[in-house]
C-alpha cells in the first residue's frame, strides 16, 4: 500500500515536472519568438509610432491633419494631474506598485473568467501590457492565440517596465492608445471631441475621454452621449474611491454637462477643406525634394510634421458662413428662375454627355454593353447620399438621378489676400468639398467679364490718356461684326451724351470701355496685364475690353493686389514654413513681391479713385445701401455673356478679395437681375466683411484707410460724371446713323503722344 502511494506521488510529481517543462518550453518558445518576434530591448528603445502632420492657420490654430492614424505625441508635462489621476483609477489601480505584471489581478481573471466563466472579471492587463498591445498589435483570436499573445504581452511589458519610468510609460500609453471615432492618442482625442488641448481638459472631460477606452464604440460621446456619460461618472467614482477626487469634487464632475465641441479633421470635412486638399499636393511635391538626416524622405501622413499657414481661422470661419448663407439663397432662386424648363431635367443629351464621363460607363462599356444596357443599368434607383444645402440626404436614387441633381448646383470660388504680402488670408474652393472635389480658386478658369475693364483703363493711364477723358455710349462695330452693346437700351439713352472714364466704369458701361481699349491699343492693355502678373493667354480681340478672356480667381486676385500695393504685385502664397515634430524648420516661404511697380503712383490714386466711385454710386453700390458697409472699399462687379459668370472683386487697403459664381455646365443665371455680379457674387464678400466689422480683433483690417489722394490729383478725380457734344458736333452728327470702327489705333493711339514722362 506504502509503495502504490510512493509510485501515485511519484507520477503526479512526474505529472507536474512534465507540466512545468511544457510551461517552461511553452514560455522560451514565445520568449525566443516561435509564435512571432518579440521586440528586442533595442527595439522597444527605438519606438517610434507614425503621427499626423497639422495644418495650422497663422495664429497656431488647427485648421486640419493629414495622416493614417490619427496621432498627435505631447510630453507628460502637458498631462493634467486629474487625467492621470482618471486613467490609473480606472484602467490599473496598482500602476505604481507592480513591475508590468499585476499578478492580482491575473490571478482574478484566471480564477472568474476560465474556472467560473465570468465575464464581468475583466482583462487583467496592466497599462504597460496595453502599451505592448497598442504599439505591437493582436494577431491571433483563437484560444491558443489569445494565450501566446498574453505571455508575448506580458514579456514586453516586463521589459519595457526595466527600461523606462511610470511617467514615460504613461506618456507612451496615453500618446498611443485608440479613441472613438480612429482617434489615437489624448491630445488628438481632446482635440477632436472638446476642441482644446490635452492640458485644458476638466476632470469631467478627461474622464468622459479616459471611459472610452474600455470600448470606444460602445462609450463614444458622440453617438452615444447618455452611455458615454454613465461611464465617465463610473470613471469619476474610481477617482473617488482611490482618493484623487474628494466626494464634493466627484460631485461637481458629475453634474457637469457633458458638451462636445466636436471637430471634423478628416480630409472631406471640417474648415478649409478645399485649401487643405490644394495643401496636401503643394506640401507632397515639396516634401519630396527633402531628405531627414538620415537621407530618408519625410513622409506626410506618419512623420507628425507642423505645417504653418497664412489662413486667419476666424476670417476664414467668417468666408464660409457667409458663403453658405449667400449661397443656399442664391441656389433655391436659380432652380426657382427656371422652374419646369430647366436644363438638367429636360436637356437629355446634357445629362448623357455627363454620364459618358463617368468610370461605371466606360467600365460597362469596356465589357461590351450596349448604350442603351448602359442607361439600363445607371438608371437603376438605390440608397445614395445627395447633397442639399439642409442636409446630406439619404435617397433612393439612380447614377441618372444623381447626376441630374449634381448639375442643378451653383458653385462657387473665393479667395482673399493680404495685398502688401500675398499672404492668402481666405480660400473657398467650392459649395461642398465632400460632393464637389474640383476646386473653383486654382484649378477653374472662367471668363472674367467686365473684372477686367480696371485693366484697361489702367492701361489707358498709363498710356497717355486723361482721367477727364469722355466717351459717348453710343454702339460701333468692329472688325468681323463685333458690335458690344450695353446692358441698358441705346435709346434710352441721350446720343449726344459722354460719359467720364469714372463714371463710364462705375457704370460698367460696355461700349465705351472697348472704345477707351481701342483708343488705347490691344496689345498695350495685354502688355499691361501682365505687367499686373496675369500669366492667362488673352485674345487680342475689342472684345477682350470685355472680359472674354479666362482666368482663375487666383490670377485675378494677383493682379488686383497691386491697387493696395503701392503698385507692386504681389503672389498669392499660403505656406510660411514645415517643422518636424521637434520642431526643426525644414522648409520656409516668404512673400513674392514684384521687384517693378505695375504702374505709376499716379495711376494707383485714380483708378482707386473709379473703383471707390463703383462701390459708392455704381455697379456694387449695394455694399452701401443693402449691406450698409462704411469701410473704405473700391471694387469691380463682373457677369460674362448670357449671365455665366458673376464676379466681385473687393479692394480694400488691407484685404484683397475675388469672388466667382457659376455653374460648372455653364448653365446660366435665367436673368441679368439675378445672375449679375452685384447680386450672384458682391453678397457673399459684404456678408463677410460685416463679420469682421463686429469683431474688434480686426479694427486694424476694417478701419484702415486709403492713401489721400495727391492735391495736384484732385480736379482728375472731380471732373463731371457726363458732358453733352457741343452745339456744332450734335448739328454735323447723326446719331442714327451706325458707326463703324475704321482703323486700331497703333501704340496707344493719339493719346500717347501726349504721355507725360514721369507721373509719380
């Protein structure tokens, strides 16, 4: 009986050593990298973990990110105590007592979870072994998987604890681990759902962040504010009971009201979204002319990157409201202008033309499908998501239907520049980037109606010719026909009637800016432009007076910055400089100013004279009595033929801004009422410019002033709006009979000849 009992210790000891080898061999095996690698110390001493490039506007304020996960790092120091505080209590109350392996707390998961199978025991996992998970992942989900991946957790864990502090552990863990909606990271979580930095979150808003972390879907502030508010004050009543929160302060955290300040940082979304995208090319094409000090590129979306921007936020914030309350306007007037005529429900060949643009068309195509499958198969109707200046709607609709609404949609460009630099201060590219990706500010060219006639007439100073100068309104023809008319009838209209090169403009009369083009010369008003930095191919036609050429908002703002400028032009620029994460400035950009004036001072103080005399009494007069602006603004309206285009451009001694209106299919505006600059465009600047007039942050932008104008300057600017023809012109005249162009006058006409030499 001795012996059996010896022999059945003797097995279970066998037993048991034969366990312990298997555990033991088990271990070395997970140890040694078996079942997968496991860091080296080297390795976990090199970490390194990929973090978004910002987008910061000229104050430091965030504007946007680039990036695969969304990761910002900040030292512990930036920590608050309670958030701290928040994540012990919760996640590892005996952080500061164990070496990686809470041995407790195992011993609980092990006994509850796999002998009772109790689900409420939780993971057991210190910080240090999330840290591991976070930075080194889980591959396997099966049983056997699940327990190499604790050990090779708890491995790391024991290493990293012998390497690194409590504090840069925790700074690791918090700068690393995953919140709702892919966030990674605290300061990016702060960001996102409080708008504030890590450094400024209330105890309420830390532990609203730090619940998440126990399932970041399920406790997301955003989707589920009453679920996440339970947890955060479970989270408050860890701290409590731990002693970092007194009972009256847990309290006070519990009846704060959880409000989010919730900002959209992905690429379709947030402010700035259209300059953003034209950042994101600018900044990959510079990047890849720059090696780190290793000789390795910079990469945009992992290497956490600082991109610092001229963009004001607020102005910016201000451009966009304005745009869409303007636009959402201006867009239900336009579908109502055509009713049941309009194009995009009745013009099929429009609609077809749109479609053959499509990729499932050429793709269906490319398999062999006949037209009339294709329009089968994109007539039929499923859950889409369309555009409306209410909401994104949710519709059951076709890629016909789609297309059919898409076109319906005004869009729109604007930017605005600081003229003494260049520096882009605003830049809306379109409605909506999320349904409308083409950008109207850099990559559109649209025809620049009567924007140009300022540079004409500035060419007509230049050249020789009196700002006292007159023109009668009345029609000639040019060469092939060309016959410009004016929006207001001939005959309502005195024929012995002149107008004033100032008044003619403020007017925006038609034929006599091809008249003072004419008497100019062509090819000197081309010259001109592009001494004004247009780099557009202009037509050397009467009609390019008109605005017939095309240009981006961009070039257009260009030219214009020389009126604030002294005369000197100035390129639109955004970027001032790219830092790495530490801060080293690798990259940096100063304004481009013209080395040569555009024009004479001379000319400067007269045509902001003509363009101060458009916003007063003219064409943009709207800005004084509608809008009721008391600023010191000179500007431009401008509508292309058949109402196409709306433009505005505002000059102001601080700002320059250029707005376009139009339909991308050149559907146009039903009527010049609606369809003009002075109502498709000037809104949304005057709009603008109203908000920055009720903030006294920007008294130094809208009190500023325009330079007096010279005293030996000043019959130029008060001679008479019009002059009737003499007694002998109106006897020898017929005012019936139609006037013919006869000859281009060369080299800045008659006029030239009496040039004066120096007019500064």
């Amino acid at each position: 009986m001795a012996f059996s009992k010896r022999k059945l210790l003797k097995r279970i000891a066998y037993f048991l050593t034969g366990i312990l080898s298997l555990l033991i061999l088990f271990y070395l095996s997970v140890l040694f990298g078996l079942w997968g690698p496991v860091p080296t110390k080297k390795q976990l001493s090199e970490i390194q973990q990929s973090e978004a490039s910002e987008v910061l506007a000229f104050d430091g304020e965030l504007l946007g990110k680039y990036f695969r996960f969304d990761r910002q790092s900040i030292p512990y120091e930036e920590f608050p105590e309670h958030l701290i505080h928040a994540l012990v209590a919760t996640e590892d109350s005996r952080f500061y007592e164990h070496n990686g392996i809470d041995g407790q707390s195992l011993f609980r998961v092990f006994f509850k979870t796999l002998l009772l199978q109790d689900a409420s025991a939780g993971g057991g996992s210190t910080i240090t072994q999330q840290l591991a998970k976070n930075l080194y992942g889980r591959h396997d989900v099966n049983k056997i998987g699940i327990v190499v991946t604790k050990l090779r957790e708890s491995i790391i864990a024991r290493r990293m604890e012998k390497m690194y502090s409590k504090e840069e552990i925790l700074t690791l863990y918090l700068n690393t681990v995953p919140f709702s909606d892919n966030t990674f990271g605290i300061e990016s979580a702060s960001k996102k759902f409080f708008n504030k930095p890590t450094t400024d979150l209330t105890v309420a808003e830390a532990a609203t962040l730090v619940g998440t972390l126990k399932a970041s879907n399920y406790f997301n502030p955003r989707l589920y504010p009453d679920r996440s508010r339970g947890r955060r004050d479970v989270v408050i009543s860890q701290m409590e009971r731990y002693k970092y929160l007194l009972p009256q302060l847990a309290d006070d955290a519990k009846r704060d009201t959880l409000k989010l300040d919730y900002q959209y940082f992905n690429h379709n979304q947030g402010v700035a979204t259209y300059f953003r995208e034209q950042l994101r090319r600018d900044v990959t094409r510079i990047l890849d002319t720059l090696r780190d000090e290793n000789g390795k590129p910079y990469n945009l979306y992992n290497d956490g990157l600082k991109i610092h921007t001229t963009i004001d936020y607020t102005m910016q914030r201000y451009a966009e409201e304005a745009m869409f309350l303007h636009m959402s306007k201006l867009q239900q007037a336009y579908e109502d202008s055509w009713g049941n005529q309009a194009p995009w429900l009745t013009n099929t060949k429009l609609i077809e033309a749109e479609a053959k643009k499509l990729p499932i068309y050429k793709k269906l195509l490319q398999e062999g499908l006949k037209v009339e499958e294709i329009y089968d198969s994109l007539n039929i109707p499923r859950e889409r998501q369309l555009f409306s200046y209410d909401s994104v709607v949710k519709v059951q609709a076709s890629v016909m239907d789609s297309i059919k609404h898409f076109t319906k949609f005004l869009n729109v460009g604007n930017v605005t520049l600081e003229p003494q630099t260049g520096a882009v201060k605003t830049w809306i590219g379109g409605v909506d980037f999320s349904a409308f990706q083409f950008d109207h500010v850099s990559q559109s060219k649209r025809q620049v109606g009567s924007t140009f006639k300022p540079i004409v007439y500035t060419a007509a100073l230049e050249n020789g010719m009196e700002a006292c100068s007159y023109f009668s309104m009345e029609e000639v023809t040019y060469a092939d026909d060309y016959k410009p008319t004016n929006s207001s009838k001939p005959e309502d209209e005195d024929p012995y009637l002149n107008y004033s090169l100032k008044y003619a403009l403020s007017k925006s009369v038609n034929t006599i800016a091809v008249k003072v083009q004419m008497e100019t010369g062509i090819e000197n008003v081309i010259v001109q432009a592009e001494k004004m930095g247009i780099t557009s191919t202009l037509p050397k036609v009467p009609s390019l007076a008109l605005g017939t050429a095309e240009m981006s908002v961009l070039d257009l703002a260009k030219a214009y910055t020389a009126f604030s400028n002294d005369g000197y032009i100035s390129s639109p620029y955004y970027i001032t400089r790219i830092e790495t994460k530490e801060g080293k400035i690798i990259a940096d950009f100063t304004p481009q100013i013209s080395e040569e004036k555009a024009f004479t001072d001379v000319t400067r103080h007269l045509m902001v004279d003509m363009m101060k005399e458009t916003v007063n009494s003219g064409t943009a007069s709207r800005l004084r009595t509608t809008y009721r602006l008391p600023n010191d603004i000179a500007g431009k309206t401008g509508t292309t033929q058949n109402n196409r285009d709306a433009w505005f451009v505002a000059v102001t001694p601080r700002l320059t801004s250029v707005t376009w209106v139009g339909n991308d299919l050149n559907i146009p505006f039903r009527s010049t009422a609606l369809g003009q600059g002075a109502n498709a465009a000037l809104p949304l600047f005057a709009q603008f410019y109203s908000s920055l007039n009720a903030n006294s942050d920007y008294n130094s932008i809208t009190n500023a002033r325009f330079e007096e104008i010279p005293e030996h300057l000043l019959d130029q600017t008060l001679c008479e709006p019009t002059k009737r023809d003499g007694f002998f012109k109106r006897l020898f005249t017929n005012p019936e009979k139609p006037k013919e162009h006869k000859q281009e006058k060369k080299k800045g006409g008659l006029f030239s000849i009496f040039k004066k030499k120096d007019k500064n």
